[in-house]
C-alpha cells in the first residue's frame, strides 16, 4: 500500500473528546508534527473523522 504523510495544521482546542482521541491515535501531538502512515481503509476513516484539523500528502 501506499505511504501518506499526515501533519497536523490546527488546534484540537474545542474539538470533541472523540476528536482529540482520533488525532492521539494518529500519533500527532503538536501543530506541524507529522507521521507516515500506511494508507489503509481504517486509516482513510480515521481521517475523514479529523480531515478539518490535518493535511494529507502522499509520499
């Protein structure tokens, strides 16, 4: 599968609890930390829950 790199370039401040948690799950924790993710379809929901909060690029 493909690689994308997730970085995260908005504040989880006034998001849900569900929300906050999604972002934990993706391994961010500061604006502008990122990771690189296996593009899996567990990993598609994952962003479609936080798309608002993150940027997506394919590696």
């Amino acid at each position: 599968m493909a690689q994308v790199k997730v970085t995260l370039v908005k504040s989880t401040i006034g998001s849900t609890e569900s929300v906050k948690g999604t972002i934990a799950a993706l391994g961010l924790k500061k604006i502008r930390s990122f990771k690189i993710h296996e593009n899996t379809p567990a990993f598609q929901g994952q962003i479609k829950k936080v798309a608002h909060l993150v940027k997506v690029e394919e590696v």
